[in-house]
C-alpha cells in the first residue's frame, strides 16, 4: 500500500502488489516507488530484484512511479498502456500493451486480465478514472483492481450499526460508457462474466481504498458482491441505453 495525495493534502492511497508464478517468476502489477525497507524485503521473497521478471502497469492514468519502478527493477521488462508510452517514451516500453489480450498469455495460467467493454478505457477527460486492466492471481484468489470497482469498508459508525463492508464500481462509471447502441450490454455481459469467472477470490485489492477479504463482505462471496455492484448501477446502465438506443 502506498500514498497519493490529491492537491497534496488528501491521501486517497494507491498500490503495487508482487506476485509470484508457478514457473518461478516474479511480476510487479502497477508501479510505486519502494521505501529502501520495502525493496529490501522484495529482494529477500525473490531471491534479489535481478529475478523480477516484469512490471505491468494497468491504470493508464497511475503514472507517477513509472520511472521510478524502472530504475529500482532495470532488468524487469517494462510493460504500460498506451498512455504509459505516449507520457514517457523515453522508457523500454515493450511492444505489447498491458490492454492488449495478445499479452495475457504470456502470463497464465496464473494470471488472469480483463478490460470492461463498452467504456472508454482512456477518455479524453483525465478526471474520469473508471477503466483499468484488471488481473486476477488465481493460487492466492486475489482480484488486483485500480479504480473500476472501489472497495468501500463500513467505517467505524457502521461496523457499530452492524454493517459490512461491500465493493462498488467507480462512481464516473456513467460518464465513461461509449455513447452508442450496445455499449450497456456489453459491459453489462462483462460484468456478470467476471461475477461468474473470478467469483471465487478471496481478496480483493483496490487502489485507493482497501484490501478486502471476502469474510469482510456483506455477501458470501465475490460473486455475489460483484452481481450486487452491478445492480447498484443498474438506473445508469439502463438510462443510458434508453438514450443510446
């Protein structure tokens, strides 16, 4: 877990996770600036950080720790979006985009990653965060997400009123779906496959809020969460396709 305050006051948090393979692999998902206790215990898990073996940067807009990660990991290959690239060409991008499914392969079958359809992935307005790449990490049945689900605890009035904790997609979900016929049913079928696919985590892992293990819910599981976030936004979802119908 990690800092990132906004306008320097407000710190909203955000993360970078180490995830091992079954062929002996080590990757970073996402970037941040490792304090020198942090780094030192990578380098003990891994066996040194020479044994990194990529670091796949999923938000298009979580830039900040890019070229810091890369000079802490030089040898790790550098994977971004295309926002990553286009905001430091200057770094040993490899070709592939972490948005690109003809990358995934090479990372299962420990490594599972999706990207919501029928949303734009990197809109033109820089304040609407909602589409990442997600990555699930199925030997520890871990969702690792930036920003498109939230998970939100229940604070200390609502553990006193006997509330759990519950996920939540990202508030600028309306503002972000494709303005055309079709877009709400994609990303609604994408959903309700993730609900089906991923149900099964045990831990969910969300940028700037928490990490959230499934015996914290207020659902049995993952999947039931998810199916509720999803019905939670479903007056957006269905104002939207009535207007672009």
């Amino acid at each position: 877990r990690g800092d990132f305050k906004i306008a320097g006051v407000l710190n909203v948090g955000t993360q970078a996770a180490l995830a091992k393979l079954a062929d002996g692999r080590f990757v970073m998902l996402d970037s941040y600036t490792l304090s020198p206790e942090v780094l030192a215990e990578v380098a003990r898990i891994t066996g040194g950080t020479d044994r990194v073996d990529a670091i796949l940067n999923l938000h298009p807009f979580h830039t900040l720790h890019c070229e810091a990660m890369h000079r802490q990991f030089p040898s790790a290959k550098l994977y971004g979006t295309a926002r990553h690239k286009a905001r430091f060409p200057d770094l040993p991008w490899e070709p592939l985009g972490t948005e690109d499914p003809a990358l995934w392969p090479a990372f299962a079958p420990d490594l599972d990653f999706t990207v919501p359809p029928g949303v734009a992935f990197i809109p033109e307005n820089e304040n609407l965060h909602f589409a990442s790449v997600l990555a699930y990490h199925r030997p520890s049945r871990t969702i690792h997400v930036d920003d498109t689900f939230n998970a939100l605890p229940p604070g200390r009035i609502g553990r006193a009123l006997g509330r759990r904790a519950r996920i939540s997609f990202h508030p600028t979900l309306a503002k972000v779906l494709e303005p055309r016929p079709g877009a709400v049913e994609a990303f609604r079928a994408w959903a309700e496959a993730l609900a089906e696919d991923w149900g099964d985590a045990r831990h969910l892992c969300a940028a700037h809020n928490a990490v959230l293990d499934v015996e914290r819910l207020g659902a049995d599981s993952f999947a039931a969460a998810m199916r509720d976030a999803l019905n939670r936004v479903e007056p957006k979802l269905k104002a939207h396709a009535e207007k672009h119908c």
